[in-house]
C-alpha cells in the first residue's frame, strides 16, 4: 500500500524562494563596514545554509576567521538584513501554486529554515498571504537548527506528524541530512543553490525539476 503523506517541510532559501542577492548584499555591506573585502553574490551560492553565523565565517577572509570578528559580522549582516529582506527576492515559479495545492488538499504545510526567525518570518509574511503555512520556524538563540534533526521532531510533535508521513523538501546538503536524521522523505530540488551531485550524495531519495512533482506523491 502506498504510504500516504500527510505533512511537508521545505527550507526556505533556494527552495521556496531566490534569496541570493538579498543576503549576499547584506553581507557585504557588513564587510565593508569591518574593512574587508566584498564578494561577488554567486559566491554566496555555497555558503549558505548553515546559518548566518557560519555565513559570516565563511565570508571572511581565511587568515581573519576569528570568533570575535565573525560574530561581529554576523550581527552586523543579520541588522541590515532585516532592514531590507524583500529587494530582489522572489518565488521560484511554481511554488505559489504548489502551496495552495497542498492547502486545498489538507496537507500541513512547514517552513524550516536557520535564517534569523525574525526575518524569515518577513520573508514569509511578505511573499505569501496570511496562513499560507502551519507553522514557520526560523533559527532561535538556544534551540536546535540544521541539521539537528531535533528541529524537525519539535515541528512534528507540534502538528501532530510523524518522520514515516513527512516529506522535507530543500536545495542543500544540509536540508537533505536534516531529512535523512529525522527519517522524514528527503526530497531534494534541482532549482536552488546546489548540485544536483551534492544534494543526491548528501541523501535526496529524489530530485525534482519543477515544484508541480512534489503533488505526484499525494
């Protein structure tokens, strides 16, 4: 019998929406600000992901990685994203319509990603109308992100979901190991930030082309 799918996490960057310019500008006002040098935007492609610490860390340069100096970047990054999330993002075609498929057939909708909560909640509220999603995580000071796959079972519990009927959709290695640790259907996404290599290495048990696939599983 078919395993019936009743719930679907997707990340956010590189998933549901093109966030690269955005983030990759904030950054490099912060470098500028510190007095290092700016990177060219199809930089960022990989080092996103892990959150906005580990983006600051690897925007520096390697012989200025220090604790201090990345936590001073992040902070700085993470203000002026927040003032301007919303410049050059947009929906990947297709997803908007895939959301209120999923809607319209009952499936609970997550969104979990380690962009600041703050401002994914922005990015959310306005590329989307009001109660698109059940619930949208972003990263919390103290609480566990990915690929913690706890992250994922606090979600589940909350929506009355398990791993075995949940799909998580994502464009990263991170997304795809957050799956794969939690036991949810790791669905990885040919459109976003990475390979198609690295997305099925890291454990995509299928890479779809177009959002309209993911509604074939229901």
């Amino acid at each position: 019998m078919k395993l019936k799918y009743l719930g679907v996490i997707f990340d956010l960057d590189g998933t549901l929406a093109y966030t690269l310019e955005d983030i990759g500008a904030s950054m490099n006002r912060a470098l500028k600000l510190r007095g290092f040098p700016e990177l060219p935007i199809e930089k960022y492609q990989g080092k996103v992901g892990w959150g906005i610490n580990q983006l600051a860390h690897l925007s520096l340069p390697e012989d200025a990685r220090s604790k201090e100096a990345t936590t001073l970047l992040a902070s700085d990054a993470a203000k002026f994203y927040a003032e301007t999330p919303l410049v050059h993002t947009k929906l990947y075609p297709g997803i908007k319509d895939l959301v209120n498929a999923l809607k319209s057939k009952k499936v609970k909708t997550l969104v979990l990603t380690n962009k600041p909560d703050s401002i994914a909640q922005q990015v959310i509220s306005g590329l989307f109308p009001p109660g698109s999603f059940d619930y949208v995580q972003g990263e919390v000071k103290g609480k566990p992100r990915k690929p913690d796959p706890a992250c994922v079972w606090e979600l589940l519990v909350e929506l009355d979901l398990i791993p075995a009927n949940t799909i998580f959709v994502g464009d990263s290695e991170v997304d795809m190991e957050t799956a794969v640790a939690a036991g949810c259907f790791a669905m990885g996404v040919s459109w976003g930030y990475r390979s198609r290599d690295v997305i099925q290495k890291a454990g995509a048990k299928r890479i779809i082309d177009t959002p309209s696939e993911l509604l074939e599983l229901f």
